[in-house]
C-alpha cells in the first residue's frame, strides 16, 4: 500500500508540475477531443455532436498550407488571398496579372481553373495507437524509421483502398505518438478561381503592418471546388453573417495550425535557437535582397517576383519573432524549470526512471548530432532552390523515379502510391516558367552551396568540375526542354530508365544531386530525427499516462478548433481596441505603397459606411497554417476569416499567452460590403448570403 500510494502522489505531483498555466482550456484542440466541460462553464456552451461534424465537413484544408471552408452548398471555399498566390501566378501571363488586379468571375463560365491545387475535406478519423505502438514497440534508429513507415503505409493503402484520386489518408501522431490517428480526406483537385484582390488591398500596409495592430487588410480568396466537371455538392457549409462578432463574444476557429513545438525538451528549442532559426533567417535575408533587386529592374520581374517576396517576407518577420520569443529570458527560464521538474520526478521514481529517464539525453545527444550535421542537410535536403521551377520539377521527377523502384513501405511520404496524385498535379501544372527568373535563383542557390561547403565538398566537386554555378546554372536552365509538359510526361511515365537515359542539363543536374540527397537524408532521419522521434513518443506516453487529453497536442497541419473571445490586449498600459474599421482605412491610407488604396477601393469610399468593421482580433490560439480558416459564432456561423496574428502571437509556436496572443480576422461585414459596394459582385453575395 505504501509503495501503491507514494507512486500515486508522484504522479499527482508531476502533473501538477508539468501543466502549463497557460492550459487553461486554451489551445488547438482536435474535434475528437474538444474541451466541453470547459466550454459549457465559461460560457454556457455546450458544442453537442451535430455542431462538432458541421463544423468538420464545413471546415477544409488546402494542401499547400493554409485552411479554408465551404460557404455555400455549391463547393464555394472561403481562403486567404495569400493562399491562393500559387493559383494566380499559375494563371497569369503578361498582360494578364492576376496578383497586380481583382478578379471576379460574374458566372460559372468564367471561373478559372487553378493549375495545381487541392482542397481536402476531413470525412473520417480513426484511432489506430495500438497498431502504430505493436509496429514500432522496443525499436530505435534506423529500425523505427522503417517500422514506422511500414505501419503508416499499410494503414494509409487500406483506407485509399486503391483511389488515391478521392481519398487521402494520413497517419497522424497526436501528443508526439502518445495517440497516433488515421485520418481520411476527401480531396478536390478541380479547384477554380471565383474572386480574388488585388495584392495591394489583401496585403495593404505591407511589410510594415505585417504581424501588427491596427490592420485594414481584405485578405480573402474565394475559390470553387468541381467534380466530374460540374461544382461539387456540400451540404455542410457556413452560412456568413452579415454582421460579424460583437465586443466580447464567444468565438472558435476551425483550422489546420502547422507544426508547434509546446512540448519540445530544451535540447530540442536549444536547436532552434541555434543553429536552426539564425541559418535560416540568413538564408532568407539573403533571398529578400536578391528578390528586391531583381523586382526593381522592371514591372514584369516585379510581376513574377511578386509571390515569392511575399512569402520570403513573411518568413523573415514570423521566423525573426520566434527568436526573439526564445530568447525571452522569462518565458524560457519557465520552460527550463518545468522540464527540470519533470525530470527529477521520473529521476525519484525507479519504475519511471527505468522506462523514461534517458529520454531527454538521447534527444540532447541527437541534436548535437544535427548541429554538426546540419548546414549540408539544411542546404542539399531541406532548404531546396527556393522557387527554381524548372529545378524543382526535374528532382521531384528524378527523386520519383527513384522512391518508385522501392517498395511502398520504404518510400518517402508524397512519393508512396497513396499520395501521388497531389505530386504529380504540381510537377505537371501547367504554370508559366520564367527562365531568367529561373537562372538567377538556381545560380544564387548553388553559389551559396559551394561558398559555404567549400570548393572541395564531395558535392561540389561534382557539381562544379568544369563549369561554376554561375554556368551550370544557366546551362541548365536554357538548355532544358522541361518547360514543355509533354516532356515531363514522358519522363515522369518513363520512371528510372527514361531519367536515366535522358540528356536534358535540368536533369542531369538533378541526378548529379540524388545521391548526396539520399545519404544526407538518410544520415539526418537515422541519427537525428528517428532518436528524436522516439524518445520525444517516450516522453509524450508518459505525460499521456498523467493528465491524458485534458491538453491539447501540438499542432499537426490537421483539423484543430480553437475557442477565444474577441477583444483587445494591453500595449504599452493602453488597450488596444479590438476591431477597426473603414473609416480607419481611409484615414491610414497615403499616396504611396504599401498605405496606397487600389483604384476600386478609392472609387468606392462614398459606397461604404464609414463604421463598417474592416479587422478584428480574439484570443483564438493560432499559428501558421490558421491562414484561412473560418471564424465562426456558437451558432456555427462564420463571422471572420482569419489572415495574421499580433506581435506576441509569433511566440505561439512554444507556448500561448492568453493575455496579449490575439488572432487578427478580416470582419464578414466588410466581406459580404466590399464584395457589394466595391466589387459589384452580386451574384457571388447572393451566393454567400442566401446559397442559391
């Protein structure tokens, strides 16, 4: 009995330790597992089982990154601007600039098919722990990688069940595999464009105004999912109010958040914090710089440009701001506290002790790993040719040829039978190629490769044996045929003998590279992430085993909702108020970019009313991957779209601060107004307001 209790009072006492204070029914929360006693306490809402499956059929993921919803019964989808820019730098050609101008497609007729995107609907999910934990159970390393992959293969083929064209299937590890998930899409690769922005009103404020409050942006997308040719029906959709939220209302978001490392040891954040973040915020300074200049030598550059520098900016303030975020002595000290708690509970407990006390040194040990590992793996796996198409596509068709001569089970993800057609969709789109863009991008890649490995890499010797980036570069570029889709075809059907016999310089290049890649990745998944994976699984069962899903898990690219209330934050001893409003934007406005009003928006100023809500912001727990996702009220309405974050979000990756974190959303009132009085765009508000 003694031992019974005192084990009992350790375990009492380390959850206790361990739970964030911040945890108190904040959070990412998936639909399986939402916080209904919370809810029902705070607010007098119960979310009853017919709410939770609207809200997950309603709710859509777009699998370039971002989340979006059905807002009408006919497969209109509600997105960002910013996550439909592959789509409109795909349709647009000189002339045509689908970035630089509105679009709106008044009938059916008229809406233009994206060249490679897909929607994703989450139909189904299942729990399949125990398989995942029988597949993987007393393996390390290299043999856990395998396992793992083996055990997702053969769950994700029987739920395709042989039509990857419909479904897609994906293992998910909730709580770092303490749950591990099975769930089932239904995916929509016929996606059109209904409605689009201008960049200048969807990003108005630009870089200075990115990740800041006051903000007036009308960062929207309207999209239309088609099956066999004709709009797809969906029932289950979010009827738009008219009027938005209120001062203080409840409100939830219904998304797909990216990655968060809440639950990351501090080895793992130490990573983060260098060499992982200052590397890749050089690299992306570097792009910024490169990508400006290349802007400023004429409209068109500045047209095929103009994406790409969005992203890069982006990156640049998110990835700078969870630095400094790390860096924040106070909030760091906290997490170290609480691991070192963590730790010297298991390290008084011999039961524990023995099961998970060298969980944390081996992650240590594996991240000193990466660290010496980590710049060639960063530059020839991870980091890529930022936006060398023609690059692109050839090592995805070079690497494809390889992953397809393997069994299923020892493939790379996307290159597994099951994921294919979303890969082959953007290795074939149509999309325009931009050379001379193309030229300097690779050129400014493989430069920065040979400087900072060294002339004498094994890479490099290859690479450049005869020739300097500079040339290789170029050579490969205006001597590939690639740009022609027929080609890429033939290569893509012909797998490994037409790769192999092919002497196009693209994929030549591409070929040279494949090895280095694939001892790279191999050394990088083997001796830092397969460790990583296994012992952070080893520390998540055991937080699991103490306070089970009375947290939520970190993000995962999956269906998540979060709850929050609309309002402001303390800035500098002053509140900040929660909505602005059209008159704000006028006000904000100059004659000069990024404050310069696009012509409509001018043209329209005596049509809108002046106390319109333009952006409001709530306590709603968001991160990257929320770009996109429904604001809706406890009667499942959406009265927002979320598009941003404030300042103290970007620390949201490691942990929430319920009292300054605020997710910023463009007003459905200004949605369905602008749509009317500045757009002129009746039939799609017709369509969003009534769903005929």
């Amino acid at each position: 009995m003694k031992n019974k209790g005192s084990a009992w009072l350790a375990g009492v006492l380390l959850a206790l330790l361990w739970i964030p204070a911040s945890h108190a029914g904040e959070g990412m929360w998936p639909l399986t597992n939402l916080p209904v006693a919370t809810l029902k306490q705070r607010f007098g809402f119960t979310p009853t089982a017919q709410w939770i499956r609207h809200v997950q059929l309603a709710s859509v993921r777009l699998a370039e990154g971002c989340s979006g919803s059905f807002v009408s019964p006919h497969g209109l989808v509600l997105s960002n601007h910013h996550c439909a820019v592959e789509c409109l730098e795909g349709l647009s050609r000189p002339g045509h600039n689908l970035m630089a101008h509105f679009f709106y497609a008044a009938t059916r007729k008229e809406e233009l098919k994206c060249p490679a995107m897909e929607v994703e609907q989450l139909v189904h999910q299942r729990n399949v722990t125990g398989a995942v934990n029988q597949a993987t159970r007393g393996k390390s390393g290299a043999a856990y990688a395998a396992a793992m992959r083996a055990v997702s293969n053969r769950l994700e083929s029987a739920c395709v069940a042989g039509d990857a064209h419909k479904w897609r299937c994906q293992v998910v590890h909730l709580y770092h595999g303490g749950e591990d998930w099975l769930y089932k899409y239904r995916r929509y690769q016929d996606v059109r464009l209904v409605f689009v922005p201008s960049q200048q009103t969807s990003f108005f404020g630009g870089y200075p105004d990115n990740f800041n409050y006051p903000r007036y942006d009308y960062d929207i997308s309207v999209l239309r999912v088609y099956v066999h040719g004709k709009p797809a029906h969906t029932p289950e959709y979010f009827r738009m109010s008219a009027h938005g939220p209120r001062a203080g209302e409840l409100v939830f978001t219904s998304g797909n958040p990216g990655a968060t490392q809440r639950d990351d040891t501090i080895a793992q954040l130490k990573a983060l914090r260098y060499p992982i973040f200052p590397l890749a915020l050089q690299f992306l300074a570097h792009d910024q710089g490169l990508l400006e200049a290349f802007s400023a030598q004429s409209a068109h550059n500045a047209a095929v440009a103009a994406g790409t520098l969005f992203f890069v900016d982006n990156a640049i303030k998110s990835l700078d701001g969870q630095l400094a975020a790390l860096n924040d002595a106070r909030q760091f000290t906290r997490k170290e506290r609480a691991e070192a708690a963590l730790r010297a509970q298991v390290a008084a407990n011999p039961r524990l002790r023995a099961q998970y006390g060298g969980a944390w040194k081996a992650i240590a040990a594996a991240e000193r790993r990466g660290k010496s590992i980590f710049l060639p793996a960063f530059l020839i796996v991870r980091h890529g040719i930022f936006n060398a198409r023609l690059f692109s596509i050839a090592f995805g068709i070079v690497l494809g040829a390889h992953e397809r001569t393997l069994p299923q089970d020892k493939r790379i993800g996307e290159y597994r039978a099951a994921n294919l057609p979303l890969l082959e969709q953007q290795l074939l789109s149509p999309a325009p190629v931009h050379p001379h863009y193309d030229a300097l991008v690779l050129s400014s890649y493989l430069t920065t490769m040979r400087d900072l490995l060294g002339s004498d890499a094994p890479i490099c010797v290859t690479l450049f044996a005869k020739d300097s980036p500079q040339q290789v570069a170029a050579h490969a570029v205006f001597g590939s045929k690639l740009a022609d889709i027929a080609v890429r075809k033939a290569l893509w059907a012909g797998g490994q003998k037409a790769v192999a016999a092919s002497s196009d310089p693209m994929i030549v290049l591409a070929r040279q590279m494949l090895p280095y890649y694939l001892k790279l990745r191999k050394e990088y998944e083997d001796q830092v992430l397969a460790p990583v994976e296994v012992n952070t699984a080893k520390i998540a069962r055991l937080r699991f085993k103490l306070y089970g899903t009375r947290i939520p898990p970190d993000a995962t690219f999956t269906e998540r909702v979060s709850y929050g209330v609309v309002k402001g934050w303390l800035r500098d001893g002053k509140m900040v108020p929660p909505f602005t409003t059209v008159a704000g934007l006028y006000k904000h406005a100059r004659s000069y970019a990024p404050l310069q009003l696009s012509p409509e928006w001018l043209a329209a100023k005596d049509r809108l009313n002046p106390a319109t809500p333009m952006n409001f912001v709530s306590s709603n727990d968001i991160v990257g991957g929320n770009s996109g996702s429904p604001v809706i009220d406890r009667q499942g309405r959406l009265v927002g779209l979320i598009f941003d974050g404030n300042p103290p979000s970007l620390g949201g990756a490691f942990w929430y601060d319920g009292k300054n974190n605020r997710a910023v959303a463009v007003d459905s009132a200004i949605i369905l107004g602008a749509l009317k009085h500045v757009y002129h765009a009746d039939a799609l508000v017709q369509e969003l307001t009534t769903g005929r």
